[in-house]
C-alpha cells in the first residue's frame, strides 16, 4: 500500500488511509475547523491520486475507528457479504469509479457490490467524482422500501409533511398538515418534530397524526420526531405509530453523545414491527448530516464525508424506510456556503444509494449561513435528478419550530411537474379523489384543504 505520489516536483506523502480520506475531500469548514483539510488545491490533487490507486481491501482493512474499539465500525464490516467483498477486495478505487460511471453497469449492478463495500470504501469512490458524476452513478440506483406504502418506484418524488409548531399545539399541527396535503406533500411520511421532548408529548402528537390519517384515510406513514427511548415508552403506553426515528452517528461515542446506543436501536426496530401500526418491513426512520461526529468531538480526526458514510453503514444494518440527510442544519461551522452545501448534498444522496438506502434529503440551510432560497431551489433541482428519494414539506419552507429554511408545499410541487415525478401511487390516488391532483400535477382544489373539512 503506498500513500505518497509526486506532483509537480513535489512528493506529497500522507501518513494514514485515514489522512489520504480526509486530504482528498472537497473543501468543507468543518474538516478545515478539525485541521485536517488539504491546506492546498495540489495537496487535495495529491490525495485524490494516492485514494485511486488504493484498493477496497485497503479501505476494508484501515476502518477510520479501529474494530475493537468501536461497535459501528464491528457492525458495518460484519454486515460486509463477504462473497461480493472477495470478488473485488483487488479492485482499486479509481478503477471502481471508472465501473460505477459506465454506461453499462446498471443499478443493479452497482447495489450488488455496495453489499461488499464497506463505508470507507463508498466514500473513497465518492471522493474520487466531480458532482455530475455523482449525479450521474445515484440516479441509476433504485432502491425501494416499505411500510405502509413503497418509497422509491420509478418516477416517484415523496415528500415528508413538516408540520412543526413552536408549542405543539394541536390546532396548529393539523392547519399546517392540511394545508400541506392539499399541496400533494405528505405521502413519504407526517412527520413532526416535537418541540418538547416527552413520552406525553410524543402520545399526544401522535394522536394527532394517526387521527387525520384514519379520519381521511391517507395511505402515508407517521412519526414524531422525540428520542427513541421516548417513543418506546410511548409505545408501551398504548400508543400508535408508524415510523420509529433517530438521529444516528458514525461512531459509538458520536452515538453516545445522542443517548444511543446500538442494542437500543435493535429493539426500537423489533418494538415497531411487533407493536407499532405500519405494515412493514421498514419501520425505522434516521436522519444524518455531515459533521455531528465533530460537533461531539466524537470524529476521531476522520473527515465528514466518511463519518456521514458510516452513519449509512450503521442504517442499512436496520433496513430502514427512510434517511434522510439533513444536509445544510449544522451550518456554516460545519459547511460554510451553498457551493460546500451542494458537494455535501449530493455525496450523501449517492453515498446512501450505494448503501442500498431509500435517501431523502432536507435541502436546507440555517439563517447564518451565506446562501438563499435561489441557492436552495437550485440544489433541489440537482437532486431531483439523483435520484433523491424525498425531501421536506415545510410551510412556505420556513420552520417556525426550528428556525431554519427549507423546501416548501410549492416548491415539491413545483420539482414534480419540471421532473415529470408523481407522488406515491396510493397517495396520488387520494389526492385525485379529492381534486388536489389531476394529470400528473396540482389539481382544481390544489391548496384549497376545505375540501376536506367538507368531506
């Protein structure tokens, strides 16, 4: 394994897989916050040439947190099929992208060797691709999930209904939620984030969600985004969910710092599927973005892109219905403008696919980062064509719970029709019937969730 190459009449030498992963990366503030950043354009260069030439036994057998010490990383190589890994442990990684970029590997292909990568490896590759390539090699996955309905056939763009309020309120949930439904938002999931974190809080917003989906007979998903040892009480005491949520971390100490804990996770999972209300196999519902393993100082000086894969190595062990990267959240600490958001968006969306995840992404930014609505809109159009699984349904894209910008009602409906996308097929069906979709887009009652107080 050599980890040095000339450019230039200058010998680039790195000390580590681990460094080669990190010097390779694409600018992000974060890395550059950690010191471990290339500190030049060459050196990045340097990096991005020794990554290519290493292979994916390498990456396999340099994990950025040591196997004994660490249970995602025991986790995400135990889960390797060891089949696939053995018939392309030789291959090097430049010759890997060179194979996932051409025209005629197909997706199912490509998800057939993500089995034998570990996270490293995916993030090498993804290092390794200017942003059309990553483009290019996420769109051609399909990858499909279930729990009350499917995510992910083709032609689908979902859409997770945010209908966040600053106390909870009841009132204030459901206006927001069918203000959204009338828009076409809503078929990935209702999903809200609670403002306070309690197992009362969790029952009763819960109520609320499972009501308007029995009341309407929406065929969508719902969640409460409260800590999982919250919703597992919750579900003790009688309630009724669909989705089971966590943030997750690529690391056990980052993991820590959540109050997580893998066997926690493993019986949330086993909890949802015997008592919870959807019907499966996909009950579990993760949300990630890049740099939260540093913000816990739980990184152990790996860059942000591979901790963010490791998060994808410890989801698929779950099967879950959705991830979703909630890219632009941390803020410009972390990645600092709309050019950092776009890279760190797009390596997560293909990262996830090459790890067999159904991604969604909440395109976003926080009020203090350097960017705009333009910037966000542009990056949502760019995800579109990934192959992006979902993204949010935030009122007028501004969460007045958690203070930061998203996507809006409009804007989903908006990609639909520029994309030629449709809901799911089950919500698209009810849409229609309520007049809020007709022909493949926004219908004569679009906007308009009178209709349903009237039904």
């Amino acid at each position: 394994m050599v980890l040095k190459t000339r450019l230039y009449q200058n010998t680039y030498e790195f000390s580590s897989v681990k460094e080669v992963l990190a010097k390779a990366s694409e600018a992000k503030s974060g890395d550059i916050l950690a010191g471990i950043a290339a500190r030049t354009k060459l050196e990045r260069i340097a990096a991005k040439v020794v990554l290519s030439e290493l292979t994916v036994q390498d990456m396999y057998e340099n994990p950025s947190v040591p196997y004994e010490e660490d249970a995602v990383t025991r986790l995400i190589q135990d889960d390797i099929d060891k089949n696939v890994y053995e018939s392309i442990k030789g291959m090097c990684l430049g010759e890997l992208r060179e194979w996932l970029l051409s025209s005629s590997t197909t997706g199912e292909m490509m998800l057939q060797t993500g089995r034998g990568l570990t996270s490293e490896a995916i993030a090498g590759v993804s290092k390794l691709m200017g942003n059309l390539d990553l483009i290019y090699a996420g769109s051609k996955m399909k990858i499909t999930a279930t729990c009350n309905t499917t995510i992910g056939e083709d032609g689908v763009l979902a859409c997770r209904l945010q209908p966040n309020h600053p106390v909870d309120d009841r009132d204030g949930i459901i206006a927001s939620a069918l203000d959204g439904l009338s828009y076409g938002a809503g078929d990935a999931v209702l999903g809200v984030n609670p403002a306070i974190d309690t197992v009362d809080s969790t029952l009763a917003v819960w109520e609320v969600l499972e009501e308007l989906k029995n009341r309407y007979r929406i065929p969508t998903q719902t969640c409460v985004l409260s800590h999982v040892t919250t919703q597992m009480e919750a579900l003790k005491k009688g309630g009724r969910a669909d989705l089971c949520f966590q943030s997750i971390a690529g690391s056990e100490k980052a993991l820590a710092a959540f109050g997580v804990t893998l066997p926690m996770l493993k019986e949330a999972n086993e909890m949802f599927l015997k008592g919870g209300t959807a019907k499966g196999p996909n009950v579990m519902y993760f949300e990630t973005g890049q740099a939260s393993e540093l913000s816990s100082n739980a990184h152990f000086h790996t860059d942000q892109v591979t901790m963010e894969c490791r998060c994808y190595g410890l989801a698929r062990h779950y099967r879950p219905f959705l991830v979703n990267t909630v890219v632009g959240f941390m803020g410009p600490e972390y990645i600092y403008d709309a050019k950092q958001l776009t890279r760190a968006a797009l390596e997560d969306v293909f990262n996830g696919h090459l790890h067999g995840l159904p991604m969604g992404c909440d395109v976003c930014y926080t009020n203090h980062m350097p960017m705009d609505q333009n910037d966000n809109e542009a990056l949502a159009m760019l995800l579109v064509n990934a192959g992006c699984h979902f993204m949010m349904g935030v009122p007028q894209g501004d969460d007045i719970m958690l203070m930061y910008q998203s996507t809006g009602f409009h804007d989903l409906a908006a990609l639909r029709e520029i994309a030629k996308k449709r809901p799911i097929h089950e919500f698209e069906l009810w849409l229609e019937k309520w007049g809020f979709w007709e022909n493949g887009r926004l219908g004569k009652h679009a906007g308009d969730f009178t209709m349903l107080l009237k039904g």
